[in-house]
C-alpha cells in the first residue's frame, strides 16, 4: 500500500464530513484512510463510523482516549499500513484532485515529499499560499539545510513511515506546537527530499486555533519546543554543522512570528520582552549571524521594531497590512 492518510479527530463534526470527502476524492486501493478518534465528545466519531461502514475498504476508525494531537497522530502511525503517511487535520481539507497527483508523485525514490498549502477562510475562500520549501526537485538536507527555516508543518509532507519506526520519533502529547518539536528531527535522517510547488492542502484559518488563541501567554511554549530542538541537534552532534540555520528557525518561528502574533492580540503583552529575553540570552552573538541580512524588508523592519521594544508601531504596521489585505480579497 502506498499511502496512509491519517486524520486525528477531536470534536470537529461541522468540519468532518468535508475533510472526509476530500480524502476519499480520487482515492484508489493503494491507500486508506486512518481516523484517530481522540476521545470526541460530540458527533465526530458518529459521522467516522458511518463513513467507515459505507467504505469498510478505505477507512478504518481508531478510538482512543482523549490524549491530543499528537497522540493521535501517534496512534497513526503505529497502525498504518502505508509506506507512506500524510497527515490531515479534520478541520482541513485535500484541494480536489490532489490526492491522485500525490499517489502519481510516490515512486518510492523521496523520504520526505513536501508540498504548498491554502489558506481559507471558514467560508471557503482562499486568503493566501504557503510555499513548503524555497527549493524545488530533489534534494538532501545537508546541501540545502536553509529547510530548517520553512513551515515545519507536518500536514504539508508526505513522510516514509520507516522514518518514525526506525529513528523512534513521534509527536508529543499535550502540548502546543508539536509540529515543530518532531518535523525538523526528521530532515537530517531522511535521504532524498523533495518539493513539489502544489497546492494540495487546504487549511482552516478559523477562531480557536493556535494562531488566533487570545491566550498570548501559552505562545511561550514555543521557547520549550524550540530548545527541544536545539537540544536533539545537539545530542545528535549536528549543532555546529547547523548553527546558523537552527539560529534562523529559531528567529523566526521563537521570536519573530510569535511576537508578532502576540502583538496582534495586545501590544502591551509582556509576552513579546520574554520572547525577546530569550532570543539574547540564547544568542548572544546574534547580531553576526547571516541570515539576518537575508531577511525580506518588510520582516526586517519588523525584527528592528521588536528589538527596540517599539510594539505599538508593530501592531500600526501589522494592522495596515491586514486591512489591506482584507480589501484585496473583497475584490478577488
């Protein structure tokens, strides 16, 4: 079998039945489709195990207990069959059509396949691209570890499964952010890499969700999954080799983008100064390191702002540019 899709489910019936169809849109019988109840309280595993009873060939449903996310996703991938696993969130969708071109894609050459996502909004209406990886084709993490700075989102990749039972990676539990704590492990223990610049997962921007929580204070969890990975870098012996790219992934996902988001939701959050005490503590010498010279203007600005404590001109800044791009999509 080629490909498992698994779906971890917790109390997302309004969105279920659409992941669902858009899992089962093209598929074949070298693939099934995993549905990982966590421990649902509403109607989720109701509406799994009636699509499982009419399509007992192509989905099987798993009920747990609830243990979150990542234990869901764990659960997965213990009963996969599949060589390889994709992971699709249950408020998520596959864009139509892209499940055969990635059964087409899977030749057995690539360990790692990442691919671009959609962003919709809860009407459906697509409010921007996420682009995997800046490199397309083939590659090896050691010739391009700038990957280390991507989305380390895991439901933009399709991974061999081999890849979780023989380094013994898995997600953890309980805790947010866990897509960063497991998905960059896995790049220097792959072989070939590769990026496909394709659309094929539409994802939720919704209330609720990490990125809108007006919880600023458990942003700071990012800082434990961070260290993780600095910590099994290291362990690996792989710190030095990678220092300036673990430096970029740190930057930008630790610091840039989550104060930021902190910023968005209050200005005032001392949320942002704990952020930015971590970052020089962490890097003393980060006024040398290189990446910094190849960020964008418009995130270059924002990283001079942050680091002079000037948040209420982030917060002006970040506010134009959503009310622009608000406009833009009213005329789309």
């Amino acid at each position: 079998m080629k490909l498992s899709i698994v779906i971890p489910v917790y109390n997302t019936e309004a969105y279920l039945a659409a992941c669902l169809d858009s899992a089962l849109d093209g598929i074949s019988a070298d693939c099934e489709i995993l549905v990982v109840n966590d421990g649902s309280t509403d109607a989720s595993g109701r509406i799994a195990a009636g699509y499982a009873e009419r399509t007992p060939d192509l989905i099987r449903v798993i009920t747990t207990e609830n243990g979150g996310l990542g234990a869901a996703r764990n659960v997965g991938i213990e009963n996969a069959r599949g060589e390889y696993l994709l992971f699709l969130d249950s408020d998520d969708s596959l864009e139509k059509g892209a499940l055969p071109e990635m059964l087409e894609a899977i030749d057995g050459s690539f360990d790692i396949g990442i691919f671009d996502l959609l962003q919709v909004n809860p009407a459906g209406e697509i409010i921007g691209t996420i682009s995997g990886s800046g490199k397309s084709g083939d590659f090896r993490f050691e010739d391009y570890p700038a990957l280390l700075s991507a989305p380390p989102s895991a439901c933009n990749k399709l991974f061999r499964r081999r890849l979780f039972l023989e380094s013994g990676l898995r997600f953890p539990g309980g805790v947010w952010f866990e897509d960063l704590r497991t998905v960059p492990k896995l790049y220097p223990l792959a072989g070939t890499i590769r990026y496909t610049p394709r659309p094929w997962y539409r994802y939720l921007v919704r209330p609720g969700s990490i990125t809108n929580s007006a919880n600023t204070a458990r942003n700071l969890e990012i800082l434990d999954a961070v260290e993780d990975v600095l910590d099994w870098y290291r362990k690996a012996g792989l710190y030095t080799r990678y220092e300036d790219q673990l430096f970029a992934m740190a930057h930008h996902n630790a610091f840039l983008t989550s104060s930021v988001r902190v910023n968005a939701i209050d200005p005032k959050s001392d949320v942002q100064e704990k952020l930015l005490q971590w970052l020089l503590t962490t890097f003393p010498n980060w006024r040398q390191e290189p990446y910094l010279r190849t960020l964008s203007p418009k995130y270059r600005l924002l990283n001079l702002l942050l680091m002079h404590r000037m948040r209420r001109s982030v917060h002006f800044i970040m506010k134009l540019n959503d009310a622009r791009k608000n406009k833009s999509n009213r005329f789309q």
